[in-house]
C-alpha cells in the first residue's frame, strides 16, 4: 500500500516511462515503414498523463522518495504546462519526419525523455533530483536541435547549444555545491533554507556567489540577456518542430525551478535576487525586441522575440505579492504556450512547402493559402498583445500586478516595448496580405496546397492553438483562479 502511493505522486511520469518502453518494444518487433502506432502511442501517453494528473489536482500535498519528489498545485501545474507542449508538438513533426526521411522512435524517445525531465524537474526537492533532471531535459534538447545531421545549420546548432549549455550546467552546479556546504550537508529545498539559518550563512559572501551562480546557470535556460546568444543560432538552425518544442517546454521547467528556488533558498535574499532578476528582464525586453526588428529569417525574428517574451514573464516572478505575481506569471506562460507554438506549426507548414525560413518569401501567402496566413496573423497579433485577443489579457493582467506591486520601471518598458515588438509582426502581417504581385515571391508562387493526412496533424494543431489564443482572454477569470490556487 506505501508503495502504491508512492508510485501514485509520479503516476503521470510512470505513464510516459511506460510509453517509452512501448516505443521501444514495438520499433524492436514491427515494420519499420508502418509510424502510425509511434505516434499513437506517444499522443496517448501524453494524454493519459494529463488527465491523470488533473484528477490528481485536489489532492494533498505530499514528499516521497526519501525528499527527492514534492507533489503540490504549484509544480502540478507547470507538470501540465509542459505535457501541453509536447502533446502540441508532436503533430508538428509528422510530416517534417516523413519529408526529411528521420527516424521516427528515436526522434520521439527524445521528445517524451526530454518531457520526462520536464516533469521531474518541475517537482524535484533536492539538488540532485535538480541537476539530473535538468541534465536528462538539457541532453535530450541537444540531440534534437542536431538531428538533421546533413544539415550545416543543424550541426552549428548543436554544437554552439553543446559548448554554451555545459559550460551553464557546470556553473549552475557550482551554486548547487556552495548552497550544500553553506547549509550544513543539507541537499532538500526546505531543509537547506533551515540549515542556512542555523548556521548563521545566510547572509554571508558565500551565499552571493551560490546566488550568482545559480541565477546565471537558470538565465541560459531562460534565454536571458546577457547569457542568450546561443538562442538564434539554436532556433535557425534546429529542424523547426524542435524548435517549437524547446522554446517552451525549457522556457516552462526554468521557471518551475526558478520560482522555488529564488523564493524558498535565498528568501534572506530577496532584494539581491529581485536586482539580478530586473538587469536581465529590462535588458532581455529592450535588446530582444529591437533586435527582433533588424531581422531576415523569421525563425530567428521569433528567437529574439522569445528573449523578449520571457523577459515580460520575469515581471511576474519579480512581484513581491507572490500570490497575484507568480500568477500572473503561470497565466501568461499558458498563453504563450498557445501562441508561440500556433505561430511555429504555420511556419512549419510553410518551409515544407518551400524550403526556405526568409520573411521576404512569405510576401502573398493569403493569395495561396489563406487558412496559413490568417492563422499566422492572429498568432503573431495575439503576441504582440492586441486587443481582444488572448495575449492581450495575459499581457494585461501581467502588467497590472506589476504595477500594484511597485515595478513601475519594468512594467514601463514592458508596455513600450510590446508596442514595438508590434511593429515586427505587423511587417510580417502585411507581407502575408499583399496583393502586388511584383512583391510576391517564386515560392508563394509556386505553393501547393496538399491533402496528406500528416498535413491535417499539423493543422489539427494550428487550429487549437489559434483557438486558444484568440478566445482564452474570453475566460481569464478561472485561468487567473486556477493559477492563484497553486502556491506552494
């Protein structure tokens, strides 16, 4: 019976550990050429995963494996963040894999181990479940961005994303072994913030340099500026579902950790993390959003915009009100999720039919195709944060505790510079409308619209997350509930 509920905290980790080894048995015995039943078997597992985590929604908060593993609201949520984005994700690689003739389980081994690593990191209660969990999602992250091994690009991305994440894991680790000594032998969350007070360390230079080097290991996996410069590089030139996959799903876990590791461990050092954390997040709106402007590929545009983005949520975890602030914080990330990935399965779409990521190409794509370019354009409207669309209300409510929670100077860049990040998607916006046919491109020219059943995946999943971000804002008020009732 211990055991049962012991397995019961991670029951929705035990359901994708399950379709892993599913994947593997059926690739050992099956054709090869028969991918349907990959698929199946990693949506389902995905799916059963969320459902059995909603059940577990009101259940008491529990720790098990000796304190590895803590179950609340809190990390629940981020758990179902990141089992979103990859239930999303995944329609997007169907016909990408068939095109770039990939091979599928293995592709799809990494994308549930990387949710895997996710999951485990979003309720990790000791610092080595952390460190091990965030390895298992960094590692997966890498061997997707180069998997297209012939491509140039792919193992450009691979390599700068390689060199740049060890070098942050071994900081990040770093910190992790100051805040170990500091604390008395302690490796629990709670248990090291104890031990910091009992032996008076808690205010020492040593717990500066943990603080340091922890902030700096969490902004690489955050894209923060000014630790972001692997980011577009990585986005240009991974296979575009990857990309869609790890600008949310590192996004999400980073933020798990972020939020109760800042809140719980350095508590007595609220104000010193709070400065590092406004650098980054003043930094990361400004030069995310002006770079974004100057940019030719639109995979790259979306990284820099990314940089942006994150820098908006950072506003949420800075908030002093924890309660409105992180879930402020939680509401936007859930949005985003929607938007930034209904924007990617458009581009998706797109550079199969044409080969190429080059803003100038999308010139016409109404003419062609106006199911894509209508979907693009509400995505990236919806980003920008214009109204009635969901983005703005995430946007809104965001800005709102920020303001109540005195980030006046934040909250101020936020707001000028969403209205220029309006300006980039507005340029493309009128790139996919334009009638001229002077201005429309040989690959618009040339577009085909298919009827494969692999294409209607990756327009099941446009329309949900076009959906989403067009009519979510209608029902803020128990999103903005459901995120309140997650503190830990």
């Amino acid at each position: 019976m211990k055991e049962f509920h012991l397995l019961r905290s991670i029951f929705p980790e035990c359901i994708l550990i399950f379709g892993l080894f599913l994947l593997l048995v059926i690739d050992f015995i099956s054709d090869q050429k028969k991918t349907t039943w990959f698929y199946f078997i990693s949506l389902t597992s995905l799916v059963l995963s969320i459902a059995f985590l909603l059940f577990q929604w009101r259940e008491e908060p529990t720790i098990s494996f000796f304190g590895n593993f803590q179950t609340n609201n809190f990390n629940k949520i981020f758990r179902f963040l990141i089992l979103l984005c990859s239930t999303l994700c995944i329609p997007l690689c169907v016909e990408y894999i068939q095109c770039t003739e990939m091979a599928v389980t293995e592709f799809l081994l990494f994308i549930l181990t990387a949710t895997l690593g996710g999951m485990f990191l979003c309720g990790a209660n000791d610092l080595t479940t952390i460190f091990v969990s965030l390895e298992c999602l960094s590692l997966c992250s890498y061997l997707l961005s180069g998997y297209t091994k012939r491509d140039v690009r792919s193992n450009e991305a691979i390599m700068k994303y390689l060199l740049m994440g060890g070098t942050s894991s071994s900081i990040l680790a770093y910190g992790l072994s100051w805040l170990y000594g500091l604390s008395g032998g302690e490796i629990e969350i709670q248990e090291i913030a104890n031990g910091l007070i009992n032996t008076q360390m808690y205010n020492s230079p040593g717990i500066w340099i943990a603080l340091l080097s922890i902030t700096v290991g969490i902004a690489f996996k955050l894209s923060l500026v000014p630790f972001h410069q692997w980011t577009p590089d990585v986005y240009e030139g991974s296979p575009t579902p990857v990309v869609a996959f790890i600008s949310v799903i590192s996004k999400v876990a980073a933020s798990a950790l972020a939020t109760r590791i800042f809140d719980i461990i350095f508590y007595f050092s609220s104000n010193e993390w709070h400065f590092l954390l406004e650098i980054s997040a003043i930094l990361s709106m400004i030069l995310g959003n002006l770079i974004a402007i100057t940019q030719t590929s639109i995979k790259r545009m979306l990284a820099y915009s990314s940089i942006g983005q994150i820098g908006y949520m950072l506003i949420g975890i800075i908030d002093k009100d924890s309660n409105n602030g992180y879930a402020s914080m939680i509401t936007y990330m859930l949005l985003y999720i929607f938007m930034n990935l209904g924007t990617f399965a458009c581009i998706v779409l797109f550079s199969l039919r044409t080969g190429t990521d080059n803003i100038r190409d999308y010139a016409g794509l109404y003419m062609k195709d106006p199911f894509s370019a209508l979907s693009l354009s509400l995505c990236l409207l919806s980003l920008g944060g214009i109204p009635p669309l969901a983005g703005f209300f995430g946007k809104l409510y965001l800005f709102w505790c920020g303001w109540q929670a005195g980030s006046y100077l934040l909250v101020s860049i936020g707001l000028f510079m969403s209205v220029v990040s309006i300006y980039y998607y507005l340029k493309i916006i009128k790139l996919l409308m334009t009638e001229r046919n002077k201005e429309i491109t040989p690959y618009v020219q040339n577009y085909r619209l298919s009827s494969s059943i692999s294409k209607n995946y990756i327009e099941f999943s446009m329309i949900i997350c076009v959906i989403a971000s067009t009519l979510l804002g209608i029902i803020m008020n128990p999103i903005i509930a459901i995120a309140q009732d997650t503190l830990f």
